[in-house]
C-alpha cells in the first residue's frame, strides 16, 4: 500500500512540475519538448479516463455475480464484496485525481 501511494504521489508532483515548467516558460515560448510532453500526458489522461469506466463497470458487474452465484459459500461472498469495494474506490480516485489536476491546471493556466 505504501509503495502504491508513493507511487501515485510521484506521478502526481511530475504532472505539478510538468504544469509548472510549462506555464513559466510562456515568456519565452514554448519550448517543443514541453508542448509534446504537455500533450503526451493530456492524451495519457484521457486514455486512462476512456478505460477506466468500462474496466470499472466489469469489475463491478463480476463482482457482483460472484456474490450472486457463490450458492452460500462465505469466501466468495466476501471476494465479490471486496471486489465491488475495490473497483469502486479505484474509480473515485482516479476520477479524484482528474479533478485536481483540473483545477491545478486552471489555476496555473
């Protein structure tokens, strides 16, 4: 869980600093390598946002027929339960991050 959280946290701050460089560069111009890695991680961004609703709906949806047809066996119930749980709360944060990374943006730009 920590490496996962270090993880997301340092992708996180590199999209502050890419944001960051970009924006005080606008005196000078754009320089072409962060105008392309600007747009590379806006493309990233909405890639991940196109694949994770479907992946969050199947992940649901599973979840949700291994809790329906376990037939009374308890660890299936409580696989399916975590399932939902999981992929929900997966969700939430990605859609979370889009957020603030919205809001950075809007307020730096």
């Amino acid at each position: 869980m920590k490496k996962i959280f270090f993880f997301v946290s340092f992708i996180i701050l590199f999209f502050i600093f890419i944001i960051t460089f970009s924006n005080s560069c606008h005196a000078f111009g754009d320089p072409k390598i962060v105008s392309k890695i600007n747009s590379a991680f806006e493309s990233i961004e909405g890639w991940i946002l196109k694949i994770s609703t479907p992946a969050a709906a199947v992940a649901v949806g599973t979840g949700l027929f291994m809790k329906k047809f376990s037939f009374g066996d308890e660890e299936r119930i409580r696989t399916g339960k975590k399932l939902v749980k999981s992929s929900l709360f997966s969700y939430a944060f990605i859609l979370a991050i889009d957020l603030i990374l919205s809001a950075i943006k809007s307020l730096i730009g």
